[in-house]
C-alpha cells in the first residue's frame, strides 16, 4: 500500500485495525514516518481498551466498532469536508 502511490487527492484513510499482514495503527505510523499526514478513521471488529488508547494516540478522527451505521461513518467524514477536524 505505501508504494501505491499519492495521498495527495485523498481526504481520509479508512484503516482495519487489524490488517493480514499487520495492523492499521502500525501502518499509520510508517506513513507518517513516510511524511504523509493524513486523516485516519479505525474500524475494528476486536474492540479493547489498550488498542482504543492506541488508536487516539496515533491521532486518529474516528474509531467505530463494527458492525457500524454508515451515519457513524460519514459524519468524521462530513466534518473533514467542512474542515471542521
């Protein structure tokens, strides 16, 4: 995924906490190691207090725990679109 390309278009990353071949968290990191400083909102199926804390300290928008409504996840949406994030 780091070597897909620009993030320069986009307006958010949508991260799983947890990827096949590591997790979303880990993955924010190396991108912001990388420079790329974008918006991130979690989703997680395996919700606990410890990956909670670590998914705020990483400066994440959001974090929903599935399943979700798709309210929950347009509206850290919307407010990025309105630059109020």
């Amino acid at each position: 995924m780091l070597s897909d390309g620009s993030f320069d278009c986009a307006l958010c990353l949508i991260l799983d906490i947890n990827l096949s071949d590591g997790s979303g968290i880990e993955l924010r990191h190396r991108l912001a190691d990388q420079g790329v400083e974008i918006p991130v909102i979690y989703i997680t199926g395996n919700d606990n207090p410890a990956t909670r804390m670590a998914a705020m300290a990483s400066g994440c928008v959001a974090y929903l725990t599935k399943p979700f409504t798709a309210k929950s996840l347009m509206q850290p949406i919307e407010q990025l679109l309105a630059g109020a994030v």
